[in-house]
C-alpha cells in the first residue's frame, strides 16, 4: 500500500520545493529553516577540534537525520555516523556512509537481521549494547549473512539510563560476549547525557567520567579484552572531551545547537522554525502559527518553548499543538498579525523529528531543501 | 526533488505494511498501533450522544489525520470535519469530505489561494476567524475564484489563546467580516480547552462559556449578523455539550482517548504505543525503547510519560528521545529484556502526530495500516 499513498512527507517536500529562491521572510510559515553559514561554522569547529586532539568524530545523525548532512560531516573528516535506529542505519548507508554505530542495543528478530544485512552489505557496523541479549541475536544473524560486527560494551556513567554501572560488571559482560560468534568486542561506550548546564559543574563531572572509563578500560584490558574504542561525548561536554580517555565524540545537537545547549551563544544556532503572528485578540498577547507539532514540547529548565530571535522581551510561555502563546505585555512595540518572526527551538533534535523537509538558507534566500530522510521509522 | 526521494514515511509504511497479519506479540517495536474496537466504539458513543441532542458533530482530525478514520466518522454521521491546516484541508478534500472547517485563523497569500481552491472544487468550506487580516486575504482570494465561504467569529471562553474576548468585540468584528466580499458570517466559535480535570469544575465552568456564547449570538441577532451555527466543545467537557448552545462540537481527541483526557477509563483508550525492554542494567529500572520521539514529550499534571498497561507499579518517570526509564523497584515480578510492553501515551494528538501510519489491530492481530496521511505539513 505503501507505494500508492500521497503522504504528509511527499505533500510538504512539494510545499517546500515551491520555497527554493524565495527570500526568508516570503516563505510559508511555520516552517524550519537552516542558516548554510551557521550550519557550515559548528561542523567545522567541532571537526577542528577533534583534529588537534586526536580525538574521531563519530557525530550522532539524530539531529538532523539528513544524510545530505551526514555526508557533509563525513566529507569535513568524520570517522563514521553515529544512529538510534536500525532504520537510520538503513538510510546512511544508502547514502553512502561506511562506517555506522548504532548507539542503541537492538533487539528483535527484524532488527538483527537487517543488521546483519548491513554488514554484509559492506558497511563497518559497530553496535554498542549493555546485556547479552540484543548481541546474541545480532551475532547469529550475523553469522547466517557470513559477516561480522564490532560490539562496544555501554558504561552508565552517572545518567542511569543505559549501561553497565561498574568496571567489573562491563568486563564481565565483554567477557560474555567475547564467546559469540560474527562479533569483536572493541572498546567501551558511555553517554554522559547528565553534563549539562553550569560549565563548571560540568567540568567537575568530567572527571568521574572518566575514572570509570579509564577503570574500565584497564579492566578489559588486564583481561585481554580489547579497549581500542572509547566512545563518548555529548554537545555541552564535547569540548572537554581531549581532558578524558575518549577518542571518539558522538555529538549530535552541535550542528545546529538549540536553545538549551548553545548557553549564551544563541545567534550560533543554525536551526530556526520561521512563523507568522496569527492572533493579537488577547490583550498583552500575540499568538504565532507555531506549537509542539511544530517546535517539540521538549522543554526548558527556564520555562518557555523557544527564543524569539530580535524580541528578547518577547516570552513564549505556552504552546498547544498549533499554537505559541506569546506575552508581549513587556514590549513598546509589538509585532502584528501578518508579522513573521523566528524562533530558536528549545530542543533541535525534537523538533526536526516533526519536519520532513528544512529550508536550507544562505544570504536570506532559500537555497534548497534538506530531505529529513530518516524521520520518523520504527526502529 | 519530491517525488525522487524515499521518505522516512515511505519507508515506515513499507515496514508496517510488513507487520500486516501478525499477532500484536511479534510486532516491530516501537509501533504505535489502534484498536479497532475500542477506536469504532468511541466514534459511536459520541455520535449516538450527539444524535440525541440534535447537536453536529465537527471531529477535529488533529487527534488522526487519516483519511480513513475521517471518512468513518462521516459515515457515522459527522456533520463535517475540522482540521487547523490547510494541507490538512487538502488531503480530506482530496479523501473526499464535502464540509470542512478550518479552525485556524490563516494567514499568507499561498495559504488564501489554496483555501479558495478548495472551495472552487465544491468543498462547502467555513474558517474560523479573530481578527479581520486574515479573512480579508481570504476573501480577496475567493472572489478571485468566484467561490465563497462562511466565517465563524472565535470567541475566547477562558483559554486566553485566540479569541475576541468580549461580547461587543465579537460583534464589532463580525460587523467588518460582513463588509468583506465572497464570505458570510453565520455564527461563533470557541474552544473551551482550559475545562480540563476535575469534572465538577468543568460542569462549573461550562455555565461561564455558555453565558459568553449567548450574549454574543443575542448581539449578533440583535444586529442582524447570522448565528445559525455555534460551534465549540472539546473532549473533557464533550458530554456537557446539550447543557448549552453550542450545536456543533469538535471533538478531536475523544476518538483515541489518551491518559490526560480518558480520566478513570483508561480501558476506553485505542491508541497504544508497543515498545521493547531493551536494557534493565541501572538496578530497579528497565529501559523501553520508545522516548518523545515516539511518544511525545507532551506532559500529564501528574507527571509521567505514559500509563503502561497491566503494570500498574511501573512509573515511566524520564523519556529522553529514544529511551523511556521505568522504575519497577516496587514490582515482584518484572519485565525483562526483549519483553513486549503496551503504553498509553499522555497526548494522542501529539503522539499520532510523530507517526506516518499506525498499526490497525482487531483481536490481537495486525488487521491493516492506517495512513497518518495529514501528519506533519507546513500549514
């Protein structure tokens, strides 16, 4: 059935093709744009970075599970793409990447097998996992595809998400899994989603970060396991990343940076989600054309749904599903209905998840349209 | 470019069209899936009340945005469908419904020009408006095509969103909408969408709405403006509908129900998202594999994610964008890796709304795709 339905994807790529040529503040609204020249500075910051210390970048695709992007990053000298799903992983490798980690223990008959058909398609799959089960069913689908994987074995170094909790427990893991068959176990992994906010705090944290990579990796390695991989890193750490043992960085929010990550560096965020003041009939208020369908509903630890970009007392404070309620009680002049602003999303990753499509800009005209190929997919 | 590229919603329907015949049990997780029994009996349920209260019934199709469920509820006897965009608009035209609402108050040329098109094909179109810039652009355009249309004036009841708030400022825009060619004002609108909770107080408040709604259509009969049609509801308050006049209710998420608005019959709720266990490495926690770009990040007062059925002690506390945390310290028996979990997620509209098609199911069983063929779309 599939083949014969006009989706809502096929619908807003037309949309968006018609935008191409248009100068910014002509395009139809709401829609998210992408600053070429923002967009083009945070990848090549991080790259050079990661070039002076040694350090590979493995960036994460789930920003902006373009791979126009992704092939972009790998062109400027990443070592691989970094994804959540195994369709994502599907995606990137139709686009052409060769070296793909997926950074999510997989599990399911379906799953593993398409896996294993990556790998034996020619890419270098890596998998990082925390239990034995999702490898195991990797492993023997890789087996039947007569191709092999690198496995990274997940450490929870203070998010309490995923991850084995202790030097001991990771090792006896990898020692598990060192028995099955396809699969080299490689190294360590960790994601340290919990550094976040105050850089000095940030920083203090990085250090037990590390203590528990580098114990790990000495465990594995007094054992004779193989430590050669230690993937880390996240957007608001990735600069500290050369101060610990990792030697790969998986950000992901660097490419575009939002409003929770980019601290008081707000005018390098490459993503913006272009709206149109709809309603002023409340007073104190506007409303714009734009709510989580269109921003996310991720949130803030400030509050609000978003920075409106050349109206700092203007708040948006509340959103429904199409809806920004914006107060502009504190503002000598406001905008009026017809009015388009910008906004920074609170959370980049969530809210390209909502498009299908973003308007790629330079110079305040619509270049092009970036595909967000490897939205939505079951895993 | 469009039609050359595979979309992320062309690869997920071709993934689910795969699962089509399946038990529940072995479907790809994360999924989100629609029971169609429970979904048929939510659709009748409001339209037998509707019936016997000789009110319309407008659903919202934000909660579906599906052909086929669309089509459904006409067939049971919706009076029309409203939608908030006019991709929206377009693809239940283009499904083949006669009456559509636009509740939303457009704006921009392309967005007037599509509208008129829709009306010129036959569509009896009617918008929803708050101010006059929007309904001029419209009308301009209209003319143009030598169509027309019906306006409703919106009204804030409460929500403080959109809204003339008073009376006299309905009637004073009602009065320039009938100056405008190619348009008819016929009634009023609101959208009562702060009587949420408990239902005493909405019973409470649904007597302020009211009072609003009738002064405002005794202003417009006493000046002679059309208020054939007082359009307004939501799905809290949906069973209050006859306690005043409103005689068109939009409804939207009462066909799903969801845990914000199902209120002590969760069981009534039939849409489900089916996740993995894919890690239990953090001791008294087991990791699902769906997070807010799964479900939705959209909140509940009384926190949480999302209610995972038959396991009442287990507390979806955290999502991050892929990973649900559960804490099932307090259960006996816990699920354990690879074990199938059904959720019911916080926000239906907001969920449906990540999703490009849902698993249709009818005893247990994969019975076919229900196409999310509105979701996403620049308005």
């Amino acid at each position: 059935m599939s083949t014969s339905i006009r989706t809502g994807a096929d619908r807003t790529l037309e949309l968006l093709a018609l935008q191409v040529g248009r100068p910014l503040s002509e395009v139809e609204t709401p829609v998210a744009v992408v600053d070429l020249d923002l967009l083009e500075a945070n990848l090549q910051d991080l790259q050079t970075y990661v070039d002076g210390h040694g350090i590979a970048l493995w960036p994460h695709t789930k920003t902006h599970k373009s791979p126009e992007i992704g092939l972009r990053q790998l062109e400027l000298g990443a070592g691989g793409l970094t994804v959540a799903k195994t369709g994502e992983a599907e995606v990137f490798q139709e686009a052409g990447a060769s070296r793909i980690l997926v950074h999510y223990p997989p599990f399911g008959t379906d799953k593993w097998e398409r896996l294993a058909r990556i790998a034996a398609e020619g890419v270098e799959l890596t998998v990082a996992v925390d239990s034995l089960a999702p490898a195991a069913g990797l492993a023997a689908a890789l087996a039947r595809h007569g191709a092999r994987a690198t496995l990274l074995v997940e450490l929870d170094v203070g998010l309490h998400r995923t991850g084995q909790t202790t030097a001991a427990a990771a090792l006896a893991l990898a020692q598990s899994l060192s028995q099955l068959p396809a699969v080299d176990v490689v190294g360590i992994s960790c994601y340290p989603g919990h550094l976040q906010g105050d850089p000095a705090a940030i920083r203090r944290n990085v250090v037990a970060v590390d203590e528990l990579l580098r114990e790990t990796r000495d465990a594995f390695s007094a054992s004779g396991i193989r430590c050669d991989r230690i993937s880390g890193g996240s957007t608001p750490s990735r600069y500290l990343t050369h101060e610990t043992c990792v030697n790969e960085l998986r950000s992901g929010t660097y490419a575009f940076l939002d409003r929770v990550v980019s601290g008081d560096e707000l005018e390098k965020c490459a993503l913006r989600v272009v709206v149109t003041v709809v309603s002023d009939a409340v007073p104190g208020q506007i409303v714009v054309d734009a709510g989580s369908k269109t921003l996310t509903s991720d949130d803030h630890p400030d509050g609000g749904h978003g920075a409106i970009v050349g109206w700092p007392g203007a708040n948006l404070h509340t959103i429904n599903e199409e809806h920004g309620y914006v107060d502009v009680s504190s503002l000598a002049e406001r905008p009026a209905i017809g009015d388009q602003l910008q906004i920074i999303p609170n959370h980049a990753c969530g809210c390209v998840n909502l498009h299908d499509g973003l308007l790629a800009v330079r110079d305040g005209v619509v270049d092009h349209v970036i595909a967000v190929s490897a939205r939505g997919l079951v895993r």
